[in-house]
C-alpha cells in the first residue's frame, strides 16, 4: 500500500470563502497512483517470458491482479496452473516494480496472442480492447445457476456500507474503486482497492486463486461502481452467484448473468435495489 496513494500541490478555490480573502489556498492533496503493470506468461526455462497484457492500475496487491486476471480471462484454471509468479524489476529509476512474470506449470498451454484481441486494458474499462463480445464471451467452468445461495435483502442492503467503511485509500482520496467479497450472512471476507474496477475484482478472484477457495459458491462480490459485461464474466469465472453494484448494470451484463444463472442487483443503496436477474435468491 505504500506506492497506492502519493501527495501533490494543488491550488484549492473556494468561492464561499471569497469574502474573508480566503478563496485560494495552496495546499497538498492526496492522490491514487495509477502506474502500469506488465504482465509476462510463459513456460519456465531460460530466456523471457512474452508480454500478454498491459494494465493501468493501483500498485498493491499485484500478483492477485495477475493471476486473477489470467483466471477470469480463460487462461488459467486454478492455482496448479501456476508454477511461480514474481514481481520484476522494471526499466524505471528508482525501480518501480511494474512487471510481473508468470511462469506456467508444465503442460499448461502457452497463451497465444491474437491480433484481433488487444489486451491492453485502461483503468476504466478492461474489455474495450476486444474484437468483438463474442470473443469475450468465455465459458466458466462452474455451474453458478445450481448454486443455493440465498441472501435477505436487509443483509444485501448493508453491504455498501460495509465497504465504505473498509476503504482506507478512498478515505484519503476520494479515487479508488473496491470490490468486496462477502459471506451470505454479510460478513466481510476480502476487499481489495483500485483505480480500475475491473482490477479490483481481479484483485479479489487473484487471492482467492491462490488461496485455493474457488469456486467461490455462497458468496456475494459487491462492486462500487457500476456492473459491466466484463464483472459479470469475471464474477462466473470465479463462480460467484451473486453480483451487486451500488449503480446501474449494463444491458450486456444482465444478459451474461441470465445466461450463467447469476443474480445481478444494481442500484443498490440505502434500503431500495434493483434485481435484475436471478431474483430468487434474494429473500
């Protein structure tokens, strides 16, 4: 967390304190890093491994984003799929660590890159890049529409407190996206911080890939922002039931979760949500 947050000089105008000469005051502000971060794929063995993806994201937590991100993009299946996963030394002074080099465990398939796909990836939106929805559209391996999960909407409508109040980077600058990864009685498992919030979510998927807890089966993940295609992927990728965002969903993603027998709640703050797919398992 040390490289998540930076201070900067701003000038800071306040037009109702214009009459007591107060209305410009220079002073340091907080703010989230965003840095790149490079991951490299490859078998083990001597010579390195290819680049397969650039991400713009908040330094932290950085090898649950890559894994999670090889996990939630098909590439990967579990933790035995991994032999080692380090962070490198980057080509920056002082060094910033901004790679990551993942090395597969033997008789995993080497990813391919595909020009029609461009996995770079912005802090905003990890799946512009995509050729086509199709080419997006990767199937889970776990059936989260057999799962029982079943959450009270009074335990739904205190999650997003909940992950307020467990934002510490957001407390000091009013930047970050979270994910969190709740129990369904509502008790906080896991939560994880980030510029994007397609990070955080892979944040989240990485710990839980390497704490051998997948699929994650009687879970709720609540995102900050809003629900897009690419959470409700990554959210059955993980085998998560439930999906809740505090804002709106995306058509595309209430599609994903009807297809996956998710349930997906958007808009949810304070004591009113939206259901918008798998309704049955709010009570």
């Amino acid at each position: 967390m040390g490289r998540a947050t930076d201070r900067r000089g701003v000038l800071r105008i306040d037009l109702d304190a214009a009459t007591d000469g107060r209305d410009r005051v220079r002073r340091q502000d907080t703010l989230a890093v965003e840095e790149p971060l490079e991951i490299r794929v490859g078998p083990a063995g001597p010579g390195r491994r290819k680049p397969l993806a650039v991400t713009m994201r908040t330094p932290g937590d950085d090898l649950d984003l890559a894994i999670g991100f090889l996990l939630t993009e098909g590439l990967i299946r579990s933790a035995d799929d991994v032999h080692t996963a380090q962070l490198c030394a980057g080509a920056e002074t002082p060094n910033t660590y901004n790679v990551v080099d993942v090395v597969l465990a033997p008789g995993v398939p080497e990813p391919t890159t595909d020009p029609a796909r461009n996995f770079y990836t912005t802090s905003s939106c990890g799946v512009c890049g995509k050729a086509s929805i199709d080419s997006v559209r990767t199937r889970s391996r776990f059936a989260v529409g057999d799962d029982p999960l079943r959450v009270p909407a009074t335990v739904l409508a205190d999650l997003p407190d909940r992950l307020r109040a467990a934002q510490r980077a957001f407390d000091r600058t009013g930047g970050l996206h979270a994910a969190g990864l709740f129990s369904a009685g509502g008790e906080l498992v896991v939560l994880r911080e980030d510029v994007g919030r397609h990070n955080a979510v892979d944040k989240v998927v990485g710990w839980a890939v390497r704490e051998r807890r997948l699929p994650l089966a009687g879970h709720v993940l609540l995102v900050s922002g809003r629900a897009s295609f690419e959470l409700s992927q990554k959210a059955w990728m993980a085998g998560v039931p439930l999906l809740a965002a505090v804002s709106a969903p995306s058509t595309l993603a209430v599609e994903l979760a009807e297809e996956a027998g998710m349930t997906l709640v958007g808009f949810l703050r304070g004591r009113t949500m939206n259901v918008y797919a798998g309704a049955e398992r709010v009570s």
